[in-house]
C-alpha cells in the first residue's frame, strides 16, 4: 500500500487510502492527486486539526493519526 503525503489547509498531511498518485499526464512529467471526495477531506481536516495521516473508509474520510 501507498501513501500520499499533500498538503490540507497549509498543513502537510499524509493520504493513507483514497488518494492516488499520477505522475506523467500526456507524456509528461507531472505530479498530481486524484481525491475521493475532496470536499469531505477538507471538512474532516478542519475537525481534527491535529491530524497528520487520513484515510478514506466507507464513503468518508476519518483522522488517522
């Protein structure tokens, strides 16, 4: 399993499900996340904002570490 470290609301957080990494987009060489319910994440973050790891569970994200 891979994670993915981003940052959510200026904060460096890792993705442990949920998230993959793309990393060429039309041949080239790009870096770019493709977020299962993106809106749900944000709201997740601002509830635990001491969160450093998430992952998405069953329809939504929950603060893992």
């Amino acid at each position: 399993m891979e994670s993915v470290k981003t940052v959510v609301l200026g904060k460096p957080v890792f993705l442990l499900t949920g998230a993959k990494s793309r990393k060429k987009v039309g041949g080239v060489s790009m870096s770019s996340l493709d977020v299962e319910s993106p809106e749900k994440l944000l709201e997740t973050a601002r509830r635990n904002p001491d969160a450093v790891a998430f992952g998405y569970v069953a329809g939504s994200w929950v603060a893992a570490a």
